[in-house]
C-alpha cells in the first residue's frame, strides 16, 4: 500500500507501508492491503505506520480526512 500524509505546508509522509492505524471520530481503525474504499473524518491523536521491514513510526495530527482507495492512503490533515 502507499501511503501520503500531507499538510498545507508539505508532504509529512510518502512511502510504501504494510499497516496504518488512524484516529477515526467513531473511533480508532486499520487499514490493511485491499481494504475497502472509504473516506473518514479523523479526530487529534496519532496515526501509526508500519513501513516494509516492520520500521514503526507514529505521527501526532490535529484531526482531518483520511480516503482508502486501490491500496492507497491519502492524509490530509493541518499539522503533523
């Protein structure tokens, strides 16, 4: 999958990954390889990324939207 964190100021992430946990407002979700297509509002709080080779890394965001389509993730948020 590959995902993109981006702000208005830059591009916070842009890589391939094997897992991203989000904070979604109905609560925490994953996302795997062929999840279902989906957009979702995200609350403040930290997104989790498993990279290739199992590297976690977490960024903290002030809420958002995240859209899952075709083994992409793309991130919009204000701050990350």
């Amino acid at each position: 999958m590959f995902l993109e964190i981006i702000t208005p100021s830059k591009k916070v992430f842009a890589g391939e990954v094997t897992l991203v946990q989000l904070p979604g407002t109905k609560g925490s979700f994953a996302v795997l390889k062929n999840h279902a297509p989906l957009i979702s509002t995200l609350e403040a709080g930290k997104i989790k990324v498993v990279e290739k080779g199992d590297q976690i890394s977490f960024f903290d965001i002030d809420g958002g939207v995240a859209e899952v389509k075709h083994n992409k993730i793309i991130v919009l948020t204000e701050s990350a």
